[in-house]
C-alpha cells in the first residue's frame, strides 16, 4: 500500500501570449527564475508545468524547464484555451487550463499512478519566486488535512454595487495556494462553479474562488511567503 507523501506543484504559465506588459522573453526568464527557487525550496517535491500558450511554444524552452521541473505539458492548439487566450480573458483561460490539468492527473493511467503518492496539491503560477521564509514542512500540519489554504482573505478593489451584486467583497489570491488531495474531486467542481461566476458576474478569478470556496474547508495565512511580477503592470507584488 503506497502511504502518499509527496507534495505535487502544477505550474500555470502562458510562456507565449499577447496579454499584458512583460515580452515573452522576459516571461521565460522570470519563470525558469520561479521553478528554480520552487525547486531549491522544496527538493523532493513533483513540480508540473502546464502550459496553455495560445502560439506555439519552442521545445528548448521547455528543455531547459525541466532542469527543475519533473513534467512538462504543453496544450498545444487547445481550442478552448486558444479562444479563452485571444479574447484577453486571461481568468476563464488559467481556470480552464487548470481544470484540464487536474482531470488528466486524476484520469491519466501513468499520471494517476503518481497521484496515488501525492498527500497536498499545490497551484503556483508561473513567473513567482519562493522567497525566505517559506517552508514545506508547515503543510505538513495535520490541521491541513480535509483543508484549502491561501492567504488571508483581502477585501475587494471594485465598486460597492459590483461586490454586493457578485456576493464577492472579498478576493483570495490565486499565485499560490493549495488543497489536500481528498478535496480534488470538489476542487474540480468548484472549478467550474468559479469559471462560471467570471461569466455570469463578470469577476476575476481571485474573486470568484473567493465566492466558490466552502469556507468551512478553508484555512488562511497570513504570508505566503513568495513574489510575482503583475503582467499588467510589471509590478511586483509580494504575498
């Protein structure tokens, strides 16, 4: 019987797209930068890159990639994402590309058997750095188990009416979080909950897994202890 151990990473990244501020160039830098202090952080953990770049992506990037990481996926031509992509509606893409990404570790005959190792799952976007201060282990906690974790909840930048309108006065930040591997099958369900709130209300994913999230599965920090450069703005944020 295989007792699981292992902490599993999935990547969201976009190496090659249109959107925002930073050239693809500079997004490749920053996110082999992201996969190898992930790496230095969390050695023994399997780290999965799934790329949803609406143009094509070219092989060495993802050779050098995986210096660090342990799988690499590109959806190339993936019409779903590719649509998502060049309507600039990068949220419904990243929940898109997510969901994709979790039912084929859940139903892929070799994925599967890997997941059968895997105790917490973890979303990390691409292009963010682990900094000092985090730690692996603390996900050990055994108050964890059955549990989400993000950081703490941050009220909301938009208009009154357009909270109280979309239940969402409140936003979680999605560049790094994570769920214990019984909460896969809601995860994938609330995935879809979420994908449609951002439709329906016209909410961006942070606000909308805000919206989503069964609270009573929720646990919050107050630091994560990683950065991310903003694609809007190239701005750097610090959570």
């Amino acid at each position: 019987m295989i007792i699981p151990n292992k902490d599993l990473f999935i990547i969201t990244s976009a190496l090659n797209t249109g959107l925002g501020v930073i050239n693809n160039e500079l997004r490749f830098e920053q996110t082999i930068q992201g996969v190898k202090s992930l790496r230095e952080k969390a050695p023994e953990a399997i780290i999965f890159l799934a790329d949803g770049s609406p143009q094509p992506v070219d092989d060495k990037l993802f050779e050098a990639l995986g210096k660090y990481t342990s799988f690499n996926l590109a959806f190339r031509n993936d019409s779903d994402l590719c649509t998502l992509s060049n309507a600039g509606l990068k949220s419904q893409a990243e929940i898109i590309l997510l969901h994709k990404t979790i039912s084929l570790l859940k139903h892929n005959k070799d994925l599967s058997k890997m997941m059968a190792s895997v105790k917490r799952v973890y979303k990390f976007s691409g292009r963010t750095d682990v900094i000092d201060g985090f730690d692996i282990a603390r996900y050990d906690d055994p108050a964890l188990y059955g549990k989400y974790t993000f950081k703490t909840r941050i009220p909301s930048w938009m208009p009154t009416m357009a909270q109280a309108h979309s239940s969402a006065d409140h936003l979680l930040i999605t560049r790094l979080y994570s769920w214990c591997i019984s909460l896969t099958d809601d995860y994938l369900v609330t995935l879809m909950r979420i994908y449609n709130a951002t439709n329906v209300h016209g909410i961006d994913t942070e606000h909308a897994h805000y919206r989503e999230i069964n609270k009573n599965y929720l646990i919050e920090f107050d630091n994560l202890y990683c950065q991310g450069t903003m694609a809007s703005t190239g701005l750097v944020e610090v959570y």
